[in-house]
C-alpha cells in the first residue's frame, strides 16, 4: 500500500485483514541499537539550536535507514477506535517512512512516530491526454 509519505507492504506468507487499512496508519521510528529516546531527544534538541541545516541528518543516524538514506525503517501501528490502544502491525507488515515526512514525539510512550497519509485520488480530476 503506498502513502504519500511511506511504503508499506505485507509481509511474505501473510494473510492481513484489510480493515486495518481503513484506520489510520502510524509509523514508530526504531532507534539503532543503544540508542535511547530521551538521549536522542535530547542530542536533536542541541542540534538544531546548532546548525538547523545539518539537524535532519543527525537526527537519522539515530535510526535504521535505507541504503539510499531516502526511508526510515518503522513498524506499523494503529490505535483502537474503541479503547485507544496502540494496535501493532509488525508482525505482518514491513513499514518504510520518507525521511522528509513529519515525524512526531510522545515523551509518555517514549517514542518518535508519523502519521502515514493516504492518497488523495479522485477519478473525476483525471484529464484525458491527446495523441491526434
């Protein structure tokens, strides 16, 4: 499923109820071995009264990133409508974040999170392309 921010896909031999597509999705950033939040936290902090311009990078060596440094690897999760739990997806779906998307921090759940934001696609925008 792709989001304008993020790529997700289910995981090999996996068989997903399709509902959990029609919650929103989130994505928890995963800290590099021996990091810890409130460190990172605290070294973004620095960082940007430092040097804005070289914040974003520091701030990704925290995590797992692509090869190409254009993904943060994250798991998936949602939060239940009905008792407002957090509701993980790792276990059947691989999670990969844009790092320019918004990314969020909750002091209480000790966690670096985004929101994962769907497509917004109307057929009747679409324009039909001459050939003639």
């Amino acid at each position: 499923m792709n989001y304008s921010n993020a790529v997700v896909t289910v995981k090999e031999n996996v068989v997903v109820d399709e509902s959990i597509f029609s919650a929103p999705l989130y994505a928890k950033l995963m800290l590099r071995k021996g990091m810890k939040f409130d460190e990172v936290l605290a070294s973004h902090k620095e960082n940007v009264k430092a040097d804005k311009e070289t914040a974003l990078e520091k701030f990704l060596e925290n995590f797992f990133i692509s090869d190409k440094g254009e993904h943060i690897r994250c798991e998936a999760f949602s939060k239940s409508q009905v008792t407002g739990a957090m509701i993980s997806h790792e276990s059947s779906l691989w999670c990969n974040l844009s790092v320019d998307s918004k990314i969020l921090f909750n002091d209480k759940t000790k966690m670096f999170f985004s929101e994962l934001i769907p497509y917004e696609f109307n057929i009747e925008d679409a324009e039909e392309l001459e050939f003639k």
